[in-house]
C-alpha cells in the first residue's frame, strides 16, 4: 500500500529545527488528488521532474515524471498549476504499481485520464507517475512536458526539497 499524507508547506524550514531548507521551485505545480484501494496522493507539488513523454496513439500522449512528495507548493506564492489531476478509485496493476484513471483539469478543460503510479520499496520521497491523456486537448501540459525532459536529460538531478536530516549518533 501506498498512502501518502501531504500537509501544506511554508517556505521557510529552519536548519535548527532539523530539516533541510527549501529549495525553489523549478517547475510550475502540479495538483494531485488520488485516492483509491491501497494509494493515497494527494498535495500541489512543485519539485517533481519529467523523464520521457511518448505518443502512443494518434492523440493520446504519456509523460512519465518523478515527484518529490516533500515538496508542496504554497497557494500564495505559486497560484498557477500545470493542470490537477483527481481519481477516486485506483487498481493494484504490480507491486507497489497502481493504476488511477480521473479526470485531469487545465484552467477550464478537462477530460479523462490515468495515471501509473509507482513507487520503490523502502523509505523514499519519490513517486513516479505515469499520466496518460489527450494531447491535442491539453497541447501546453503536453508541451510543458516535453521541454522539460530536454532539460532533465542534460544531467539535471532530483533531490528531496524538505528531508529530515540523519541524526547525529555521537561527535568527537
């Protein structure tokens, strides 16, 4: 099971406190609502990395990205999304794989889509979704995709924006 609870962050972490500061966001929000059998998602992510957007038919088109769940994006200083996406049922399709087919929104169009999600075994703060919708109808998402895998295949690296940092056992 998946169940990931995302309480909205401030931009402000003291390194005092035990946490790492948070970095600036790199890409526009992205807004998840899924909730289903054995996964829950839900948050405004802004640290989140795209890795390939395929065709795979004539007008649908798939974009695979990697979220940081760590990382949600305050309405104040971010109050534009990518698009939202929102399931309410979700199908175990592997280990840790579950399938969510909802409704993805950008500004006033909306349409149906799905949406793989994916996580690796262990303690991490990253999921891979895998969306798959109608690029004709969501042309500037499709967009917005594709230009940002060209920038994460020139070496970009993914890093959690708000991790606990590992406790100091003993110092000399």
């Amino acid at each position: 099971m998946i169940f990931v609870t995302v309480l909205q962050a401030k931009t402000h972490t003291s390194i005092d406190e035990g946490f790492i500061p948070l970095a600036p966001a790199r890409t526009d929000p992205i807004r998840l609502s899924i909730a289903g059998d054995g996964v829950w998602l839900e948050g405004r992510f802004d640290h989140w990395m795209s890795l390939t957007v395929e065709d795979t038919s004539e007008q649908g088109r798939a974009a695979q990205i990697i979220v940081d769940v760590t990382a949600t994006a305050d309405v104040d200083m971010q109050p534009n999304e990518l698009f939202f996406f929102k399931a309410r049922s979700t199908e175990q399709v592997g280990p840790l794989a579950f399938l969510a087919r909802g409704t993805i929104t950008r500004g006033e169009i909306d349409g149906e889509a799905e949406a793989l999600i994916q996580t690796p075994a262990g303690h991490t703060p990253f999921v891979a979704v895998t969306f798959s919708f109608d690029r004709n109808r969501f042309l500037d998402v499709s967009e917005r995709f594709s230009d940002l895998v060209s920038v994460s295949t020139q070496g970009t690296q993914l890093s959690p924006r708000a991790w606990l940092r590992p406790p100091v056992i003993a110092s000399a």
